[in-house]
C-alpha cells in the first residue's frame, strides 16, 4: 500500500518534533522490534535537530516491558494516552492518573463480571489469566505480567477489559472516564485527557510549536487532526483511516521510512547500512 498523497512532492510545513505511536505504528510485533529503516529515520530527523518522542498508549511499565526505551535515545514520552509525560532522560514532567474511586469502580464492575482488567499506571497488573489474555498479551509482545488486585498505592491511567468474545458495556460508563473501543480490548481512561495533550505539555516543555504524528489507533486520532503532518499507517483500524486523509504503508512494509522519504522530510541518504533495532 502507498500514501494516499496524489503528488508526493507537495510541500508539508517544516516540524520542530516528531511523535511515533509504538503498538503497530513504529513498533512491528510480527518481527519483534523496530524495523531497521525506522532505526534509520529516526536517527537522521534527531540529526537534523527534530525532536524524537514517543506518544502511547502504554505507560511506563509497559514502554520497559517491551525493552523499546534502550533502542534509541528518545527525546521524549508521552504515556497512559497523555497521562504521563516524561522529557529528557525520562524526567516526569506531568502526571494525571484516573481517580482512584473510578479506578475502584471499574475494577469492582469487572469483578461482577468475571471480566478480566489489564491495567497500568505506576504499577502494571491483569486481573485474570485467561485465554483472551494470553492472546493479548502475545499479539502486543507483553510478558511476565503480574496477575493480581490492585493495591493502595497503584495507579492507574489506562485499565482494559479484555474478553474473547467482545461485547460494548454501556455499565462501565463511570463518571469522568472514557470509553475507547480498540481492536484487541476497550480502554478506559480519563475523559479531560489524550494524546494531543500530552503531547501539548511536552511541546510546552521544549519551547516548540510544531510537530509531526504517526498513529495507526483511535486513541491516536486526536494526535493526528492536531498535527501540522498527521499521517495515519496503512495498517490502521478503518475507523481512523476514514478521518485521516494522509496514510503511509503499513509498519511490515517499514511505512514509516518510505513516507518520510518520499516526502523530503529526510536528509540524503546514508551508504551505511541500517541499524537494527530488533529486540531478538
């Protein structure tokens, strides 16, 4: 698949800062890492003094679950869909998890239930060892999660559902949460929160005004429609490719890159070969 840009030389203006989704968007789960061109991209947009940052769903715990913080020396991240954000070096810089009585709320509705809740924060947790939860946590390359209830000083700014045979819950609309439908799970999160405000904060935090965004997610979509380039995967769900015009090939085809590429948005191209980012 290619971008959906007719003329691939039309201008796009120039960013201070560029944000990768991880999950299917910069990360390939299939191969297990960071395709190398997407190594390769990164290093040469911080060549050229652009900041490089992470913007995901995951919070911290996970980020250093997956091992995608000791690939490459981020400027920056935005965790919990914008709950978290963190500058150089991993500094906390923002913090705004959900209420604990909601997050008590959820976690009492699901028990009910027998629906398992895959939660993080501070802290990273699942409810139940299930089928469905094994799927999950394969298919998003996640492992060695503790499986337990949460205690008193856990935070939370994400918590999931996660069931084999996915129905809507209309009963987990718990006062200032938000419900997000995703391919593999339904995400709860604060309702006042996104990525794009995340993102805000950090741009704040650096002095910049401008950026960039790839995202293959609804809870990328507010990213994206912010961005001065927001470019959607060509793997993403339907639901965001129907609001994002600009779409890139899909992360196994090291997307990414070739957009980049194609549109001038990197230098001339290095001889060397490419560094792996692979975590095999």
């Amino acid at each position: 698949m290619t971008s959906r840009t007719e003329d691939k030389n039309r201008p796009f203006p120039a960013v201070e800062a560029v944000f990768f989704d991880v999950d299917g968007t910069l990360y390939d789960h299939a191969a297990g890492g960071i395709p190398d061109l997407h190594m390769k991209a990164m290093k040469d947009l911080q060549g050229q003094g652009i900041k490089v940052c992470l913007c995901s769903g995951r919070c911290m715990p996970l980020l250093e679950n997956l091992g995608i913080l000791d690939l490459f020396p981020f400027d920056g991240v935005v965790a919990g869909n914008g709950s978290y954000v963190y500058g150089e070096k991993g500094r906390l810089i923002y913090a705004d998890p959900v209420d604990p009585r909601a997050a008590a709320d959820i976690f009492r509705l699901a028990a009910a239930q027998n629906i398992p809740v895959f939660a993080a924060g501070n802290r990273v947790l699942v409810t139940e060892m299930t089928d469905g939860v094994r799927d999950l946590f394969e298919r998003i390359s996640v492992q060695n999660i503790p499986v337990r209830n949460p205690l008193p000083d856990d935070t939370f700014a994400v918590l999931s559902l996660v069931e084999e045979n996915r129905r809507l819950h209309p009963e987990f609309a718990v006062p200032g949460i938000r419900l997000l439908e995703n391919e593999l799970s339904m995400d709860m999160m604060k309702d006042d929160l996104s990525k794009y405000e995340g993102i805000r904060r950090l741009l704040d935090y650096y002095g910049l005004s401008s950026y960039m965004a790839f995202g293959d997610a609804l809870n990328d979509l507010e990213m994206l429609e912010h961005a001065d380039v927001g470019v959607a995967m060509g793997n993403a769900q339907k639901e965001l490719l129907e609001r994002i015009p600009e779409v890139c090939p899909p992360v196994t085809e090291s997307g990414i890159y070739v957009w980049l590429k194609d549109h001038g948005f990197l230098s001339v191209a290095s001889k060397e070969p490419p560094t792996g980012g692979s975590l095999q």
